[in-house]
C-alpha cells in the first residue's frame, strides 16, 4: 500500500471525525484541549479539529419532567403523596455543560426536593384549593435555583394530591354538614323574609281594611277553582266577639 493512499485514508478518518451535523433543535459545546470555546455551534454542519476538540451535542427543546410521588406531611399534620409535572428547557448550553454534571438528574431532584419543602409549609385546604398559586410559586423558586445552570423553568403543575381512605370520608361527611349548614342558613333566610313581607302586608290590610275583603273573596275564588265540590259559609269573626265578652262577664 503506497504512502498516498494512507495519507487519504487517514485524512478522510480525520475528516469524517471532525465533521458533525446538527438538528434545528441542537446545540455544540466544544472543548478544545479541555478548555470550552466561548460560543456554542450549530445547527446544521460544524467543523471540530479531531482529536483536539472534543463536541458535547446539548438539546434545546421544552422537556417535560415527570416529578414522582412524594411523601409530604401538611402543616396540620396530614400525610398526602403528592406528584407534578415540570416544564423546562436549556437557554445556554455552555453553562448547562459547565456547571452541572447532569442537568436533567440536577432539575429532577431539585424539583423533589422544592415540591416537598414549599407542600409541606401549608395546610391541606389550601393544597386544594389553591393549585395555581401554588404551582407560580415552585416555577418562580425552581426557576431561580436552575437558573446558574443555564436552565429556564416554564411552568410547573401539581398533577395529583393523594390521601388515606379514612382522610376522605371525613371530609365528605365535612362537604356534607356544610352543605345542611347552608341549606338550614338559606331556609331561615327566608322566613325571615317571608315573615317581612307579611308584616308589610299586614299593615297595608290594616290601613285599608277593604283591601282583607278583596283578599277574602280571592281566597274563595281560588279554593273554588280546585275544589268544586267544597262548600263555604264565610262567618264573621265579630261573631266569636260577643261570646268572648260574655263569658268575661
């Protein structure tokens, strides 16, 4: 084998080693002698002096972090297991290669450990009932821990709060008497608008004391339209009068 035809051989090794294609979505944090460039390259083709440089590819889509179950103690002392969804993406890729050695593991754990610390500062109410304050508050404080490593926290979402059996039967039965507190509020409410409006009336009446005839002859004309059958002898209650002041003599 001639000298010119290895020299091609290894000139085309070198060369096929030292060029690298990149995604749309990829990004190349170069070492050259162990020393990382000041810029990252990419996308499409980039040239790498092989073996000097040494091409780290780092990816620049949204990736979605699935928290698992924590174990959490409210500060009512309820035991939950609670599970989220992060939502993050490398801004710059030099520093998520730099200055962490693995910054999906790094994000996951921070995430666990954010989750049960921020959970386990409040009540089981408000772990319910306030989900989206809850979930601004883990994006604003994850967002700022990562954001050494060059990693930017969209959004994060509290995904599924699960307690013991006997937890929710208590509260239903809670959801329940709530439910007949209200009932019981609304129904008194109004009698006691009820009984308003008939002292009002009342009045009215007594002011015009024709106006209790009218109402009289109504209440006829409605007990005849559904009760055909029904016969009435109005008496005057001027009646039962003279016998009350005769037995008071």
């Amino acid at each position: 084998m001639s000298i010119p035809i290895i020299v091609l051989g290894l000139g085309l090794v070198w060369l096929f080693n030292s060029v690298k294609i990149l995604n749309e979505y990829e990004r190349a944090v170069i070492f050259r002698l162990g020393r990382a460039l000041g810029k990252e390259k990419g996308p499409g083709v980039i040239f790498a002096f092989w073996p000097i440089d040494r091409v780290v590819v780092v990816g620049l889509r949204l990736v979605t972090l699935d928290v698992p179950p924590q174990d959490i103690i409210t500060r009512d002392n309820v035991s939950a297991k609670v599970n989220a969804v992060v939502y993050f993406r490398v801004m710059d890729p030099i520093k998520a290669t730099i200055e962490v050695q693995d910054y999906q593991y790094a994000t996951s754990q921070m995430a666990q450990t954010t989750l049960r610390s921020i959970l386990g500062e409040m009540e089981l109410d408000d772990l319910l009932s306030e989900r989206e304050k809850i979930n601004e508050k883990l994006q604003h404080i994850l967002d700022q821990q990562t954001d050494p490593w060059g990693i930017k926290v969209s959004s994060v979402a509290v995904k599924h709060v699960d307690i013991s059996e006997d937890l929710r039967r208590a509260m239903a039965r809670q959801a329940e008497a709530e439910r007949e507190r209200r009932a019981k509020i609304i129904a008194a409410e109004g009698e006691f608008q009820a009984a308003e409006k008939i002292c009002q009336a009342a009045e009215l009446m007594q002011k015009s004391p024709m106006s209790l005839q009218l109402r009289y002859l109504q209440t006829l004309v409605e007990i005849g339209a559904e009760n055909n059958t029904t016969t009435l002898f109005p008496i005057p209650i001027d009646i039962f009068k003279v016998f009350a002041d005769q037995k008071k003599a």
